[in-house]
C-alpha cells in the first residue's frame, strides 16, 4: 500500500510551510503527496443555514483554486513530486485524523487561519497530536525559520513508546544524514538520610541511565551502521525542561506519544504536549501506524 504524506492546508502561512515540508518528506520516502482541505467548520462555517437543505455544500472555487495553486507551486519546487489535492465535506482536524489512518505522515501547521495569535498549537494541531493513527508532524509558523543541519533528538526513557520514538527518529536520522542524539533526562541529586545512602542512590540512577542509553544506542547501530549516534545524559528538572532547551539546536525532536510515567487512557504524554508547545524547532510525535487494509 503507497501510503501518501499527507498535508493540510488552508491557505493560512503555517499550512503553507507545512504544505512544503510535507512535500520534502514525501520526496525523501518516494511517496506521493495529498495536500487536504477540509471545508466545513466545526462552528458551523460552511454548514448550509436553511434548516430543510440537509444537503452537504459544495466545495467551495476559491478553496479550490487555492489548492489547485498550492499544488503546482510544490511540484514545480520538487521535482519528481506527485502531488493529488482534494476538498473534504468536515472539519479540518477531524478530516486530517480520518486521513492520518491510511497515511504514511501527516504534517500539520502550528496555527491555522483560525488560530488566535497567542496559542502556539492550534486546535487542528492538536488534535492531530491528540489523535492521529500514524506519526505527526508539527511544524513551526512560517515566521520562526526551520533550522538545518542540526541533530535529530528524542528521549529515551525505556517505555515501549519511547522505543517506537527512538527508531523513527533513526530512520529521519537517516534520510537526512544527521546526528542521532538520544537523551535520557534524569532529576537532580536530593537529600537523603546519611551521605552514603545518597551516594548509592545517585551510583544507581546514573547506571540505570547508561543502561537505557547503551541499549538504544546498539540497537541503532545495528540498524543504522554508518549512522552518527551520540548518547547524552542530562540531569534536569523535569524533562519537558531539558528536551525544549535541547530543541534549540535540532532540526527535529521526535517524541513518543506517551511516555513511561503516563497513565493508560492519556492520549499523549506531558512531555510531548509540552514540546509540541514549545519546542523551537519542528515535532515528530511517534503515533504507531495502523496496518494496512490490504
């Protein structure tokens, strides 16, 4: 199954940058592009006012000729590009998370033209992040610039989702021939009963650390051998913290969609709602794919 990268789009500048890192990735992965706009509001917009026209709307020309626009723009940029766009009758967040369970990726902006100007996530964003069944992309407002040529990061905590993390963040590694750094965050040293007591504490803490690091570390390595794979230790208040700090020099976080302190219903951890937040640079939220219907 040639599961596109998927896009959407609504003519604001965040889809538009979302739009053309999408097309980058599909380049990357040989797969085709669908740029999506999904074209009823969730408030209503678009939702027909006479009670007796149950009728679904139209799509509308001038979203059409908008994606049509979009369209040609990105091939023109991308040579090779496959490029299909499509208006959906529902609304964006809920079309993208419909769209993301036969994608390859979905890349989405961190506001779109409803987006108030001080939430960094929009709500389509978000519940893509929340929601989606296949790994996400967050990109940044066209206004911060996207860095190149920094390290791809993601933490490694020794949870199943963070594992899943670890090889998507490889496999990105790869295809960008960038630095792998894993990063395992651990809390400050703490008082305890007698000096030896915290001594032995903080012996135990920092193997368990290089454990968790040396064993994501070889496994990578197995997989990816020419790839450059650094282990970072990092003592920090709260890993939130050091990941956003860390983001600053990266050119792409990936995060699990839960972490190993994460309750079971929770949809998506702390610390990948607070990098999708605040990171500095694009996210890659690690949702596993669901299988293929064919």
């Amino acid at each position: 199954m040639n599961r596109p990268v998927v896009a959407g789009v609504d003519g604001s500048p965040s889809s538009l940058t979302a739009a053309d890192q999408a097309a980058v990735a599909a380049v990357a992965r040989a797969r085709p592009l669908l740029l999506v706009h999904g074209y009823l509001h969730p408030l209503g917009y678009g939702v027909p006012l006479n009670p007796y026209d149950l009728g679904v709307p139209a799509p509308t020309e001038e979203a059409e000729r908008m994606l049509e626009r979009v369209a040609a723009e990105l091939a023109d940029r991308h040579p090779g590009l496959r490029v299909e766009a499509r208006q959906v009758a529902g609304g964006p967040g809920a079309t993208l998370v419909e769209e993301s369970r036969r994608a390859e990726l979905v890349v989405v902006g961190s506001r779109g033209v409803g987006g108030f100007a001080g939430l960094l996530l929009g709500s389509v964003g978000a519940q893509l992040a929340q929601h989606g069944h296949c790994p996400v992309l967050v990109v940044r407002p066209a206004e911060q610039p996207i860095p190149v040529g920094g390290p791809v990061l993601v933490g490694v905590d020794g949870s199943e989702s963070a594992a899943y993390a670890v090889a998507l963040a490889a496999e990105e590694a790869d295809r960008r021939d960038a630095e792998l750094v894993l990063t395992h965050v651990r809390a400050p040293e703490r008082g305890a009963p007698a000096p030896e007591v915290a001594a032995e504490a903080t012996t135990a803490e920092r193997a368990e650390t290089a454990e968790l690091l040396g064993a994501a570390a070889a496994r990578i390595r197995e997989a990816h051998p020419a790839l450059r794979v650094t282990e970072r230790p990092v003592v920090a208040a709260s890993p939130e913290t050091a990941l956003r700090d860390a983001s600053a020099d990266a050119s792409l976080v990936v995060v699990g969609s839960r972490g190993r302190g994460g309750f079971t219903g929770l949809l998506l951890g702390s610390v990948s709602q607070a990098l999708v937040q605040h990171a500095h640079c694009p996210v890659l939220i690690a949702h596993r794919p669901e299988p293929a219907d064919d």
